[in-house]
C-alpha cells in the first residue's frame, strides 16, 4: 500500500473499503458480506498452512518430538 493510504485516519480507511465491497457486489450489503466472510476463510486457512510444521519442510522441528531435547 501507498504511504498516503496510511494517512488517512483507520475510520475513513474501514469507510472506503466498505463501500468498496459492497460496491464490487452491485450494491447489495449481504452478497458484500459473503464475500468477505469467503476471503477470510481463504486467509485462515493460508495461515494455518504457512504457520503447520511441514511447510517449514524439516528447517523447524515439533516440540512435541523426543529427538528435539537431545
């Protein structure tokens, strides 16, 4: 994001993207509503998959294995 996106205050940010969302759905609150709700889910789980100790492919170890205390 640009520096000037930032300057303007967390309320008008929230406004603006709102009316964003709701715009990119043809007006209608409740389909804007979904469609966040569906991308927050996406998000979630990409998080689950980045943070999960096989992503790491080896380079970080479970604490819960018997090997990693010797």
């Amino acid at each position: 994001m640009s520096k000037a996106v930032w300057a303007i205050p967390k309320t008008e940010q929230t406004e603006a993207a709102a009316d964003q969302a709701i715009q990119a759905c043809g007006g209608d609150a409740r389909e804007a509503v979904k469609a966040l709700i569906v991308a927050n889910e996406f998000l979630e789980r990409r998080l689950e998959e980045l943070a999960s100790p096989g992503y790491a492919r080896g380079r970080v170890l479970p604490r819960d294995r018997k090997d990693w205390y010797d």
